[in-house]
C-alpha cells in the first residue's frame, strides 16, 4: 500500500469510533464463545473483580506516596 493509504489507516485506528467497533467485536466474540462454552457444558466463568480500590491502611502501608512522582 501507498504512504497515504497508511496513514489514513492510522488515523483511522487512533479514532474514538474505531474503539467503540472494536469493543463492541470483542464483546460479540466473547457472548459467542461463552454461549459454545455452555453448549459443550463447560461451565461460566465466575464473576469477578476487575480492580479494588484500597487505602493505606488496609494495605498496611506507613505512608501513601507514590512510587512514581507526580509532575
């Protein structure tokens, strides 16, 4: 492909719009393994936790800076 041709694709791809389809592929491919997975009578996947938020305390940590410094 020509230079125009890439860089119109990569454009493309750095669009929100193009996110929203390939969230949208991702989850219609994954309600479709899902529903094979049952068919075969594997079982579903329990829910879980994708990320929790927790304090300093419940960490048990002596302070909360960051690893990282914030500019």
């Amino acid at each position: 492909m020509d230079n125009d041709f890439e860089e119109a694709f990569s454009n493309f791809l750095e669009r929100r719009e193009y996110d929203e389809a390939e969230s949208a592929l991702f989850a219609m491919v994954r309600i479709a393994f899902l529903a094979g997975w049952k068919a075969a009578g594997g079982e579903p996947p329990l829910p879980q936790k994708i990320f929790e938020l927790i304090s300093c305390d419940h960490a048990g940590l002596q302070t909360c800076e960051p690893d990282i410094p914030i500019k």
